[in-house]
C-alpha cells in the first residue's frame, strides 16, 4: 500500500466519526419494537435461574394460566442465587457458555429485565467493536486508513446492529474474536510472556462465551504454524518455532481453565444432542444456497428481502464478488502473515462447519451467527481493498473506490434505518411473524389458547405473552404426541385457538368435541387454528 495523503485519513476519518455517531443511535433506537423472540426469552429465563425445564414442569400441567404468569420467568426470585443459574443452566443449557449470562444477570439485576434492558445490555457491549476492529487493523495492516474505513463499513453493517440489538452472545462472541485475534498477532510481534497471557485470558473469556471459539483457537495454532514455517510453508515435517509452541501451551492452559464447564456440556451429552439435531437436517439445496447467498451479503445490506426477491439476488450476487474480489487482492498483494491470518481467520470457521455439510448433510453453514468470523474476515478484506485503491496512483481506482464505498454506505445507512423501523426481522426466526398472531387473538372476544410444552413451544409462549393483552388466557399442557389429556374444555372462553398442536392432536379434537377447525396462521415454524 502506498502512503496515504493525510488529506485522505482526515476526510475518512471525519466521515467514520459522524457514522460512528449514527451508530449509537441506531443501536439504542427501538430496543423493544421488535418481538422479544424465543431465544431472547429463553435468556431471560436463563439468567432468572428457570430454564426451559423449570418452566415446563411447573406451568405446562394442563393449567390455565395468564400471560403475567408466563412473563413471571422472567423476574428474578429472591432465593435463587447467582450459583443455582450456572448450575442450572450447565445442566440444562451447557451449549452456550455462560460468561454473557453472568454479566447480563448482574446488568438486569440493577436495570430490570425487561427486553429494553437486556437488549441495551448487548447494544452497550457492541460498541466495544469500534476499538476493537481499529486495534485489530493497525496490529495487521500497520494502517490507519485500513482501521477509518473498516470502521465506517462496521458503523454501518446491519448484520452487526441485528446482533448488537439482540439478548444474546453472539455480538459480544464476535468482539471477543477480534479481540483475541488481535492479542495473538501482538504477542507473535513481541513475544513476551504478558502478551501470551493477555492473549490466554482472551481466549479463556471467549472459551467461556461460545464453544466455537475453539474453532478460532485452531485457526491460531494453524495461523502461527504458518508465520513460524516462513519460507518453508510446506515443508514436512512442519517446524516447531518458539511462537507455535508459546501459542499451543497459552492455549492449553486456557482449555484446562475451561474444565469446569466442559465437565456440564460432557454429562449433558444426550440433552446437548437432542437440542442441536435440527442443524443435521438437510436443506433442499437451492434454499440452502440461497440462505447461503443472503447471509454473505447482509453486512453491507439487509432490506430483511424474501428468498424470492429478485433484487436481493442482485445485491448479494455483486456483494459477494466483491467479497471474492477483495480476499484475492489481499492474499496476491500482503506478506505472508497478513495473508495467511485472513485465510485460517475465515477458513477455519467455514470448513468447521461447511464440512459436515457436505459429509454428511445438514443446515450448519446456513446458520447467520455460527459465521460470524468469516463475515468479520470479509468485511476487514472489503476494507483493505478500499483504503489500497484509496492510495493507488490511477486516478480511476481512487474514484472507483470512492464510488464503492459511498454506495456501500448509503446502503448500510438505509438497511440500518429500515431495521430500526421494522417490528419484526429474519433473525426471529421461530417467532418472526408473532405480531400477526397477537393481531389474531387479540382481536378475539376472550381469547383462549391450547398450547403443549413440545419442542420450542414452551419460551415461544413466553415470546408471545409480551404482544397479549392481558386477560388472554393459556391452557398449557404437558407434550401430548399421541395422547389427549384434555377433559372439559374451561368456561368463560368465546374464542379458543389451537397453537403448535400435531394433527393427531386437532383430529381427536374434533372427534371428542364436535367442534370444526379453521386455519386462521400459518408459516414454516407456526400453525394457529381457530375452534369454529
């Protein structure tokens, strides 16, 4: 890269500082227009200490009940401490590590925990990514240009403001990344034994965030193999450099740190199974290529398009050459270490999960949040790409990187602001239509809903309390399957709703009370059905 004009670095830097403003309003904008969705309120459960279980064996025991006392396992309770939600949720939960859940359950213990609150939580720890991604450009890049526009492109990403504004680990998963990421190149640089243990405690936080980073940490080990092995990258057997070997034992203490919560996710293996199957399940293959298609667009654009929208495939098809382009530039143009660290950064995530896929079938790779590293990556490569024509001698190059770049923000800018309007979006996945449910029964003349606690149905209720008014009423039962454990229906109800029931279920339904049913909501996670 050629040295940049300092006229440059203060237009840019001038430019990122008034999006770095925007950012923070968008952040805190509308934290409870958007449905307080099943793994929100799942959350909230958790950090009250009343996981799923405890939720199921007490109020899905063919009880009628209100939604108060649903949004009730959301409050804490003065008897349950701070040890019962580790443990309880390491019995239950041992999939998502709890650092987040700690700090969250003493963040909401002062502020409350509405979703207002938790969101904000998550929204005040995003801003952490500001520092971050510059720390981490001038550590690799040794360029401030490269941090200025990375920043403005971040400021501006709607797939980080969704995660900002969203009551779980995954924004604060994606700090920790870059975080690490960056202490690792530091310590590589100046290897002393503060930098590696600075870099082991990063690594010990993020092990304690999110199981993946231990797909990040082999990435380190492979990454620093690589700067170790210098001109013989391929040499057999790889040679074993101070660097690679202060990295394994940093991280090796970091695993053992780990331990204690290792020990919940392999006692919990069954449940762990059970409640991770779905991401076996194959997609047909053009949804999974689409899905594919759209999440690697949707850091720089997110309109929350369907499938099937025509211009969405525009975006995401030129969005992801860009991509494409900008990682080759990077790899042909850099030294080796800051090449190589773009492609095991990425890399390591996508073949973790892209892998399996292709084995042995599955959704992994469509999933948005188990990505977050490989859309970090290409963000910082679209940003490089940028600042390098920034500083090219054709007057061509300076005004087409000028020109993508303004186009990029415009479009972020304009993704961000629909977002921010919008009361539902993608990343609700299971309970992203809910306000059209709420519509339905709240409309209703004494609304009764017959719900079970199968699958995602028990905090999916909870999501859908938040939208009731209040004299709504539930009829909760335990998992029916094949039985029937209804009796008398109860008195008082004028409009009854069947929700999330199996067919078996709605068939003996009809046959025992003589009551017709019409579909009145349907969509691929949801069916609502209206006794006639």
């Amino acid at each position: 890269m050629s040295p940049p004009d300092p006229k440059l670095i203060r237009v840019v830097r001038l430019v990122s500082l008034a999006l770095l403003v925007l950012a923070v309003c968008f952040r805190f904008v509308g934290l409870d227009r958007k449905v307080y969705w099943h793994d929100e309120a799942y959350t909230s459960m958790v950090i009250t200490a009343r996981p799923g279980s405890y939720l199921s064996n007490e109020l899905f025991q063919n009880k009628l009940v209100h939604p108060a006392d649903l949004l009730a396992y959301q409050q804490f309770v003065p008897t349950l401490s701070l040890t019962d939600m580790i443990v309880r949720k390491g019995v239950e939960d041992a999939q998502h590590p709890p650092l987040y859940y700690i700090l969250l359950r003493f963040w909401a213990q002062v502020w409350g925990t509405s979703p207002t609150v938790t969101r904000g939580f998550t929204a005040l720890l995003s801003l952490l990514m500001f520092p971050a991604v510059y720390w981490f450009c001038i550590e690799l890049f040794e360029s401030s240009l490269v941090g200025w526009v990375a920043i403005a492109l971040f400021a501006v990403s709607p797939l980080q403001l969704v995660f900002a504004q969203e009551a779980r680990q995954y924004g604060f998963w994606a700090i920790l990344s870059l975080a690490s990421s960056t202490l690792l190149l530091r310590a590589i640089r100046m290897s002393s034994w503060r930098n590696w243990l600075l870099y082991g405690v990063s690594m010990v936080a993020a092990l304690y965030t999110a199981l993946f980073a231990v797909w990040l940490a082999v990435s380190h080990v492979v990454y620093t193999l690589v700067v170790d092995q210098a001109n013989q990258l391929f040499s057999l057997p790889p040679r074993l450099g101070k660097r690679t070997i202060a990295c394994v034992i940093t991280l090796m203490v970091a695993f053992v740190l780990f331990i204690p919560w290792m020990s919940f996710v392999v006692t919990s293996t069954g449940l762990l199974g059970r409640s991770t199957s779905w991401i076996t399940v194959p997609l047909p293959l053009m949804i999974s290529i689409q899905m594919t298609l759209f999440n690697f667009s949707r850091s720089f654009v997110d309109f929350n398009f369907e499938l099937s929208n025509p211009l969405a495939y525009g975006f995401a098809t030129l969005l992801l050459l860009l991509q494409g382009y900008a990682t080759y530039v990077l790899c042909r143009t850099t030294p080796t270490r800051i090449g190589w660290f773009l492609v095991t950064f990425v890399g390591g995530t996508a073949l973790a999960f892209g892998l399996p896929d292709l084995l042995s079938g599955g959704q992994r790779f469509t999933v948005t949040r188990y990505l977050i590293p490989c859309f970090i990556g290409l963000q910082l490569a679209v940003a490089y790409l940028l600042a390098t024509y920034f500083t090219q001698r054709q007057r061509w190059k300076v005004r087409l990187a000028t020109g993508v770049f303004s186009l990029l923000l415009v479009l972020g800018i304009a993704s961000c602001s629909v977002y921010t309007q919008a009361n539902t979006w993608w990343s609700k996945v299971l309970n992203s239509n809910y306000h059209q449910v709420a519509a339905i029964v709240n409309g209703s003349d004494r609304p009764l809903i017959i719900s079970d606690a199968f699958g995602y149905n028990a905090a999916s209720m909870i999501s859908l309390s938040y939208l009731l008014k209040p004299e709504a009423q539930f009829l909760l039962m335990p998992a029916v399957g094949n039985d029937f454990p209804l009796g008398a229906l109860p008195q008082g109800s004028h409009s009854i709703f069947l929700m999330n029931l199996p067919d078996v279920f709605r068939r003996q339904f009809v046959a025992k009370y003589q009551r017709q049913l019409k579909s009145v909501f349907h969509d691929p996670w949801n069916d609502l059905w209206k006794v006639q």
